[in-house]
C-alpha cells in the first residue's frame, strides 16, 4: 500500500532535483545533495538524522568508488599519453582493410574506452576518421558511427569506467558479473547500432572530413599493440577471474583456501588496477622514454574529472541511503512488485526520463541507481540479478542524447554537422543503443 507522504517525498526530491540542474544550472553534485534534504524533510525525518544519513551514505559510496574511478582514470591517462589508442586504432585498421573499416573502429572504441574517458578517446581518435574518408570519398558517418557506437556502449556498460562501477557500487552488485554482462550485452549492441546502422545512415547523409591543415603533429612511434591489449585485459581478467572462481560455476576448482584468498586480493578491483597501472607506468612511460617528472604530471592532471564522478557518485549513494532510511525506497518495492513491474523495467524507465528531461548520462545513472536500490534490499536477490539491473540503468541513461547534452555538441563539432544531422544520426544512434541493449538484457533475465 502506497504511503502518499512518503511518494510525495520521493517525487518533490526528484522534481527539486531536475529544477535545480535544468532552470538555474546548479551543479548536479549539489543540486543531488539539495534533492536529498529535500526527501528527508517532506517525509519528516529529523534535522540530525538528515545529516547523519547524508554522512553514511556519501561514506559507503565513496568508499569503493573513488579508489576505482581515480585509479582508472590515471591509467587512462598513461594509456592516451604513451599513443596506446592510436596503435590499437591503426592496427585494427590495417588487419580489417578498407571495406570493413567500420567494424575495425567498432572495436577500437569498444577497447579504448574502457581505460580512456568517452570525449577524450573520441578527440584522440577522430583524424584517423577524417583519414579514411578522404582516402575511400564516403560519408563520414561510415566511420564516425561505429566509433562513437564502441565509445558509448563500453563507457557506459562495462567497469572500470565511471558510470557502471558507480551504479554497481550503489546496488552493490558483483562487478566481475557487471563486467561480463556489459560485454555480453554490449558486443551485439554495437554491431547494431555501429556498422549496420552506420552503413543505412551514411547513405542518406553524406558528410567530408575538413579540410587538412599543418597544424597536427604525427606522433613519431606507438607502442606495441600486444603491450597495450595486455594491459588494458589484465584489470578486466583479474576481476572475471576472482569472481568465477568465487561463483557456484568455479569455486571447487581451486581447492586450496590459501590460493583462492590470494586470488581474490589480486582479482579486487583496487589491486587489479593497481597492477595494471604499474605496468602502464613502466611499459608505457618509462620505458618509452617519458620521464618520472611528466608521469607524475599527466597522472595528475587525470584526477580532476574524476573527482567531479567521485563526488556525483557519493551524491547517488547520499540519496539512495535516504529512500532506504525514511521506507520509501520499501515502500516503492512492494507497489511495483504488486502491480507486476519488475525492478529491470523500473531502473531503465527512471534512468530514461532522467538522462532526457537533464541530459548528463552519468547524473541519470547515479540517479536511477538511487532510486532503485532499495527496491534490491531483500536479502535473496542475485549477483546476477543485480548485474542485469546494473546494464538496465546504463541502458537507460544512454538514450536520446539530445541538445542538453554535451556529448551531442560535441560529436556535432567534430564531424561537421548541422543540428537536425546530428539528432538524425547521434541521438538515433543512442536511442538505438538503448533500446536494443534492453531487448538483450530481458532476454538474459530469462534465461539466467
């Protein structure tokens, strides 16, 4: 039975929320803290216990994520400064050929952005687009789209990036199985939304490369592409590792206790990025002739966008500790269970108006994942389960990019398009992201 004070709660937090961000452009970090205080107070909770509970729940958030997300972001960081991403670009390119150009930069975005942040990976990687169309004279949404579709879908859908190891954090969902979804989920994705819809795209809107100026410098030499492939697969294989090994399907496969505790410290996301940031360093920068000073730099510098999701994502945990302290968040489960909604639906629906009513992916995500990780609190969901909640919001919140998002301005710069030609092709694009990985997603959540 539905409690009208406490949904009232919920919906002033969330309309607090949106007017905030969307009429006085207040920082969503803010304005997600402001939306909290707002719950508490309608749904009568007391003055200390509102800043008690802010306090537990930023602290248990942050406690997970900001290790992960900063050390992901200085390993993307040596990765992008050592030319990693171009090698890996330039190499695809050349084993896959011309006329399946499209599949080869699929996968490139697929891998580059899992170290290396979405718009970041996307500048880096962008003249090897302008390249090729000067070179076959086609569109250069034949190229452009499955890029962008590889980005999109692995920045959303598959840790260490930011997004998705926030939101398992907040359902405090395995992330050797968010993982494992993300791809499963995510490879066919991009297949659709990349080169079969790049291919269909292309021949409505024909798009050039502008023209060459001499200001780009050529980088001299790129690392080994088998160097930059093992270093990004060490993280992720570690993390698959331990939790195979600790799931029903591995755990009597190592029969040693001491070897699966060992196990599980090197396959925690903390020492798995650790390691893989050490090489990095080495591999990538010292042996390539970076010096220890411009290493301590460019790691540096990779810490200030991640400690704007730091703090957005500690913001989530603030607001979801609040649903579960006041029994909205309860109160909410038993309704949609009741009436036949199940929390995959819930979580996409809630990550969808999200992501169109403001437009930052990321505030979608860490806001859907508040409001529907209380409704997980029963005690005999799933790792899966959670795992598949987890692909649902990212899911979500990748759908419709439109003019109050920042990504559409910028994939709009870069390749030259009007704005009616980028809602024609990026915010399809994304809307086909969503909509297909959705599809995938209630598949599996029969079949597991």
């Amino acid at each position: 039975m539905l409690d009208y004070n406490l949904l009232l709660a919920v919906f002033s937090g969330v309309a607090i929320l949106l007017v905030l961000i969307l009429r006085f452009k207040i920082q969503a970090f803010i304005s997600l803290l402001i939306a909290n205080i707002t719950v508490g107070v309608v749904a009568g909770v007391s003055p200390k216990e509102i800043v008690f509970v802010m306090q537990e729940g930023m602290g248990n958030t942050l406690g997970f994520v900001a290790l992960v997300v900063g050390l992901g972001a200085i390993f993307g960081a040596i990765l992008e400064q050592s030319g990693g991403a171009e090698a890996l670009a330039k190499y695809l390119l050349s084993k896959f050929g011309d006329k399946k150009a499209s599949w080869a930069l699929m996968l490139t975005g697929f891998l580059v952005a899992i170290p290396v942040f979405f718009d970041v990976a996307f500048i880096i990687l962008i003249p090897m687009i302008y390249s090729l169309q000067r070179r076959t004279k086609k569109s250069l949404l034949l190229y452009a789209m499955p890029l962008l579709a590889g980005l999109a879908i692995t920045h959303a859908f598959i840790p260490p990036t930011p997004g998705p190891v926030a939101v398992a954090d907040i359902l405090k969902a395995d992330l050797g199985w968010v993982i494992l979804f993300g791809i499963i989920v995510g490879v066919p994705t991009a297949i659709v939304s990349g080169p079969l819809f790049a291919n269909f795209i292309a021949k409505k809107i024909h798009i050039e490369a502008p023209k060459l100026t001499n200001d780009g410098v050529e980088v001299e030499s790129y690392p080994a592409v088998r160097s930059v492939i093992l270093i990004i697969g060490i993280p992720i294989l570690l993390i698959v590792c331990n939790t195979f090994f600790n799931s029903p399907l591995g755990e009597n496969l190592i029969p040693s206790e001491n070897i699966k505790a060992w196990l599980g410290m090197i396959g925690n996301p903390f020492i798995a990025l650790i390691m893989a940031n050490l090489i990095a360093w080495y591999v990538l920068g010292i042996q390539r002739g970076l010096t220890k000073d411009v290493l301590l730099k460019i790691t540096t510098k990779s810490m200030e966008p991640a400690g704007l999701i730091i703090l957005l994502t500690g913001a989530g945990g603030v607001f979801k500790q609040m649903l579960i302290h006041t029994g909205a968040g309860k109160m909410l489960a038993n309704y949609f269970s009741n009436i036949g909604v199940g929390v995959l639906f819930f979580g996409f629906i809630i990550a969808v108006l999200v992501r169109v009513l403001q437009g930052s992916a990321t505030v979608a995500m860490i806001t859907a994942a508040g409001v529907t990780a209380p409704l997980l609190l029963n005690g005999n969901v799933l790792e899966v389960d959670k795992a598949l909640v987890v692909i649902a919001i990212a899911s979500g919140a990748s759908i419709m990019s439109h003019v109050n998002d920042s990504g559409f301005w910028l994939v709009g710069k870069y390749l030259g398009l009007t704005e009616k030609e980028t809602f024609n092709s990026w915010t399809v694009m994304t809307t086909i992201i969503a909509l297909t990985s959705f599809i995938i997603i209630c598949i599996l959540s029969v079949l597991v």
